[in-house]
C-alpha cells in the first residue's frame, strides 16, 4: 500500500470506496488482506473519517470485513461460497435471458455488438479491469429488454462478487478466446430468438468459468499455505 494516491476532495468516501473497489476487484488488495485505516488515511493524504464511510459502504457490499473496533480486511470467500456465487448467477441470468431474448430490439443487438467491439479492443490491449467493466455491461445489454428491475438489482450484487474471480479467470489462465467465442454465440442466438439455445449456451458459459475458476483458486490457496 506504499505511495500517495491523489484523489478529489468531492464527496471523498465515495471516490475512495470506489478506487479501494477497484484495488479489490483487481487483486492489488488480496483476499483476507487487513485494510490499515491509518495507512489508507497517508496513501491517499485524508483523515481516517472518510476511510472509515468508505470501509462501512464495502462492507454493505460484501467486499470488505468492517468492525469499528478491530478494522477491516478483504473479504475471503470459502470455496463453497464461490460455487453459490456463480449458482446464483446461473438462476438469475438465465431467467433474464428467457425472458429477454423475444423482448429485444434492434437497438438492442446494436448496444450488445458495440460492446462486443470495445470488449475485442480490451482483449487486444491486455486491459483486464476494463474487460471485466464490458463483460458486466455485456450481459445487462442481453438481459435489458426483460425490464426487471429487482432482478436486475439481485444481478448487480452476484456480479459484483463474481467479477475479481472473473477477472483473475481470464488474466491468469487466458481464457481470452473461449470467451470472445461464447459472448458471441450468446448473441446470435439471441438475434435468431433461439430462447432455448440461448439459455443452455448461457448456462454453459457460466459453468465453464465455475468450475475452472475453483480449480484456479484452489491450487492457488493450496500454493500459499505450503509456502
């Protein structure tokens, strides 16, 4: 956490929460990593009272471990907690999809061929956190047109768990191509209103990276405790 990081004086436990989200979702703060207030309060040259609120808000999110009187740490999910993530996303976007995919529009399928060009852009430039940013907004745009708003609300929240381990997916096993390919059938399928077609690529898609993903983190915690 060494070094000074300047931020705006506008609304500061925001613009913090989101820069330690970021640091989270990235791996530069690692799971069950403890989060020094006092050391947060010199890097980013604050008080220890918008660390505080911003800490309090990541832990509304699920991202961080808060208590007032012993600090903070990054939350570690068990390996089980990590399959339900990724259950849950199953049941949820799934059911977006079948409901969305007779819904869409042309303006649709443009919005989701845009970000599928951006996400080619990222891929080619090595820019991970903007991919895992397009891949989240990617799978709203399929799912836009079922207009369900506390569904949506419920996707919001798994994603935002999901995303680190999404990330670390495809930056450290390279999954880059496999799933350039399966973004791309999701929508075909979508625009030829193949709903069943749709649904079972989905839940392939999202059981594919399941299932590798708990491999990736397993040896890697298996590595760190035999260090």
């Amino acid at each position: 956490m060494a070094g000074k990081r300047a931020v705006s004086r506008n609304s500061l436990p925001d613009v913090i929460a989101d820069d330690l989200r970021e640091r989270i979702l990235s791996g530069d703060l690692a799971e069950g990593e403890v989060i020094r207030q006092e050391v947060l309060a010199e890097e980013y040259d604050v008080s220890r009272m918008p660390i505080r609120e911003a800490l309090k808000r990541l832990d509304a999110e699920g991202l961080v471990q808060f208590t007032n009187n012993r600090g903070a740490s990054v939350t570690k999910h068990s390996l089980d907690d990590i399959a339900e993530i990724f259950d849950l996303r199953t049941l949820v976007e799934v059911d977006l999809f079948r409901r969305a995919i007779p819904l869409m529009t042309a303006t649709d399928f443009a919005r989701c061929e845009e970000i599928l060009a951006q996400m080619d852009a990222s891929y080619d430039a090595d820019d991970v956190a903007k991919w895992g940013a397009l891949n989240h907004k990617y799978h709203a745009s399929l799912y836009a047109a079922a207009n369900r708003k506390l569904t949506n609300e419920m996707l919001q929240g798994l994603s935002l768990h999901s995303d680190r381990f999404v990330r670390m997916h495809l930056s450290v096993m390279r999954q880059r191509e496999p799933a350039k390919k399966e973004h791309r059938i999701l929508l075909d399928l979508a625009i030829a209103r193949d709903v069943e077609g749709g649904c079972t690529a989905l839940s392939a898609h999202i059981l594919r990276t399941k299932q590798q993903l708990l491999s990736l983190v397993a040896e890697h915690r298996a590595a760190q405790e035999s260090a």
